[in-house]
C-alpha cells in the first residue's frame, strides 16, 4: 500500500473520520449521563448537524467512502445530541 498514494488518501480518511468522530462520543456520553445540556446551544447543535448532512452529500456525489461513513456516524451522535439539548433544557 505505501507505493498506491489512492490507497494511502483513503486509509487517511478514515483515520481521520475516526477520530473526529470519536472526538464527538464524550459530549454525546456527558449529556446523556448527566441529563444536562446547559453548556450547549441548539443553534450550535443544529448547525453542526446541518454541516454534516452536506458532508454527507459531498462524500456521495464525490463517491469519497471515508467521508461518507464516518460522518453518517456523527450525524447520528450529533441527532443524538440534538434531541438530548432540546429535552434536557
């Protein structure tokens, strides 16, 4: 694999998707454990989901798997988090 740049970009996007994505799981935890979302605003949350759902239509139209995967996992933590601000405010 080190002599296939393609392979290596990919195998860096989902490195990279991991760990933004993982980087997301404590806040989805501490809200859902403490009942609490005083730290955070909707319009925040909502936003971020927003962005998300068009990282998810730019992985599909440029057919880029990495993208797409890891942020359908973040789309679904961070509607997750959405529904945890607007019920724990």
């Amino acid at each position: 694999m080190g002599s296939d740049p393609a392979a290596f970009a990919v195998l860096l996007g989902f490195l990279a998707g991991t760990l933004t994505t993982l980087a997301f799981v404590p806040q989805v935890a501490k809200t859902w454990r403490t009942r609490s979302a005083a730290g955070l605003s909707v319009w925040m949350v909502a936003t971020f989901n927003a962005g998300i759902v068009l990282w998810i239509a730019y992985g599909i139209v440029t057919r880029t798997w990495p993208v797409i995967a890891a942020n359908v996992v973040t789309l679904v933590l961070g509607l997750m988090l959405l529904w945890m601000t607007i019920r724990y405010r």
